[in-house]
C-alpha cells in the first residue's frame, strides 16, 4: 500500500493519522510516518484498512431525518440483519 493509497482508505473512513493512531494503539508518529512513506505499513494492517474502506463505500452512513425506529435502524431491521417480511423473504 503506498502512502496515496492509505490515504484514499482514510477518507473514506473518514478518519486522519491520529484516529488511526488511536484505533490501531499505536503513537501517533507512526501513522504520520506511514503517510509520509517514511515507514511501511504492515501487511496486516493494509488488510484491514483496505477491508474497512471498502465496507464504508459499500455501506454508507444513514442519513439522519430518515426513516428510523429506535436508536436510529431503519424500522424493522436490526444494525446487523437486514429486515424481515420482504421480498424473498421465506
């Protein structure tokens, strides 16, 4: 992954060097040094990232004012299951 590329999957997460720095638990001049090219970035981590981004371009944030039941899920779904009673549904 180069350091364009890291960046690109911030974005879209909608994080910067230090958020990634928190969620990693790592100091923040680490994530600095990966956007730089200064250091590489693990192999695991790119997984991770690349895996994160993608799910946040696919899945986009809801928007609020929407139609939403409790705790902001749409009504009849839950954060992880899609909703019942719909087409296809058995």
């Amino acid at each position: 992954m180069t350091p364009d590329q890291l960046a690109h999957c911030l974005s879209a997460i909608g994080w910067n060097a230090p958020a990634l720095a928190r969620a990693l638990g790592l100091e923040e001049t680490t994530a600095r040094r990966w956007l730089k090219g200064a250091r590489p970035i693990p192999e695991a981590v790119e997984a991770w990232l690349e895996a994160l981004a993608a799910a946040h371009r696919a899945l986009p944030a809801p928007r609020p004012g929407g139609p939403t039941g409790r705790r902001g899920r749409p009504h009849g779904g839950s954060l992880f299951l899609p909703p019942t009673g719909g087409p296809g549904a058995a």
